[in-house]
C-alpha cells in the first residue's frame, strides 16, 4: 500500500491519490490562471467530489465537474440538488446532504457543515440562471485510515469543534484568501478547533482580492503548514 498523496491543482482545486491509488478530483477549475498545466488532462477519475458550484471549483456552466463526471467509471457525489441537475443531463451521481456518509472506490466521504452560498450560475440556456445547489465540506477517510477534513470555501464557525469531536482529522485543507472565505487568522483559529497537526491552504493568491498567504497563517497557528505551488505533490509520511 502505498502513502496518501495530495496535488494542489490551482485556486481550490485538489486531487487525492489515495493508499489504494484512486483518483479523488475535488474542485477542479481549469480555468484558473493558477491551474497547474500538467493535470488539464484527468488520467484517472475514480471519485468526483466537489464541495460547491460556483465557476471558480466546477468551471463556467459546471463544465469541469461534467467532463469528470462524464469519466468511465467515475462515482460523483454531492448534494441532492447537485445530482438531479446531473441526472437530468445524462450522469449518475450520488446526491446526499450534510451528516450523510457514502462509500466510493474504497474511501468513506461524510458531508459536513460549510459557511458559503453555493449557487450555480448557468449561461446556456435562454437566459442567465442561478440555481442553489448548496455547499459543504467533507470529511475524507482513506483506506489506511488517514483522514483529511476538505472544508471547501467557508468562514470560521463554531461547530467546527464537532469536525474534531467526530473524526479527528489529521489534515485540513483550509481556504486562506480572505474576501469570500475566513483569512489565515481565523484559519488558525479553525485549527484550533479541529485539532489537526497538518493544514494545506487554499484559495489563495489567484486574484488580487485573495490577499491571505500561508505565512500569515504560520503566524497564526502551530500547525505545520504545507504549501503547495500549482501542481505540486505532498505524500503523507506512513
């Protein structure tokens, strides 16, 4: 079995490449001017897992989360309302809601609480469209055990005690930008409640107005931070 390896793909875009060597795309953008070149190409999709819809984690009209979807046997999952706009267009998906847990190609994803909107905005047909698909945050168990808490864009909120509580996460993944999501000090003060030793920021750095950096939140936590250039890979030590 191999160690859990994490790709930072641009903006808030990760893949997992689990123990068991699946394949998790979480937020693929792109079209993001940060998009790391190398993984435009999906070479493998196994789970397909975003944790909302606005055009900076699925593409403009959700095109990125459809090509995934759309993979020979990739599993989709995310909120009801995600998977009957799929359903509708051809593509199976697993629709769930927060608190739910689904198991896929090996690995347990529960959703949990995000504080976001999560509206899609979609262009093709006559008119512009918002359609609120929702937002959340997963929590992620692979096949050794190893278990990441993804909080998708969010701001700080208490509850994330409970993150700790139920499944003491050893990594987070963390927006840090700012703006439209908590900035590094209160990423750190998430830290606190979520109790991981490990944190990889996101959403960070793309634009102008996402002005957190991972430094500002080494300040502001103890945890080890690992940040990650587009395209850059961190294994996680046995």
């Amino acid at each position: 079995m191999a160690n859990l390896r994490i790709t930072r793909l641009g903006h808030g875009g990760i893949l997992y490449r689990s123990p068991e060597d699946a394949w998790v795309w979480v937020d693929r953008w792109t079209g993001a001017p940060t998009y790391a070149d190398a993984y435009r190409a999906a070479e493998k999709v196994s789970v397909v897992a975003p944790t909302h819809c606005h055009f900076d984690h699925v593409g403009d009209d959700c095109a990125d989360l459809v090509e995934l979807a759309q993979a020979e046997g990739a599993a989709t999952i995310g909120s009801h309302e995600m998977s009957v706009w799929l359903g509708a267009r051809g593509i199976d998906a697993i629709g769930m809601n927060k608190g739910g847990t689904v198991e896929a190609a090996g690995i347990r994803f529960t959703m949990v609480r995000a504080e976001h909107s999560g509206g899609a905005t979609l262009t093709t047909g006559p008119e512009v469209v918002t359609r609120d698909f929702g937002c959340w945050g997963w929590v992620i168990e692979f096949e050794d055990g190893t278990t990441v808490y993804h909080s998708g864009d969010t701001d700080l909120f208490g509850d994330m005690n409970l993150v700790r509580e139920r499944f003491e996460p050893e990594i987070a993944v963390l927006p840090v930008g700012g703006h439209y999501t908590m900035g590094p000090r209160d990423a750190g003060r998430a830290l606190e409640m979520i109790g991981a030793s490990t944190v990889i920021p996101v959403h960070y750095g793309t634009f102008p107005i996402l002005a957190g950096t991972p430094d500002e939140l080494r300040d502001a936590t103890d945890a080890e931070v690992v940040a990650l250039e587009p395209g850059e890979t961190w294994e996680v030590a046995p």
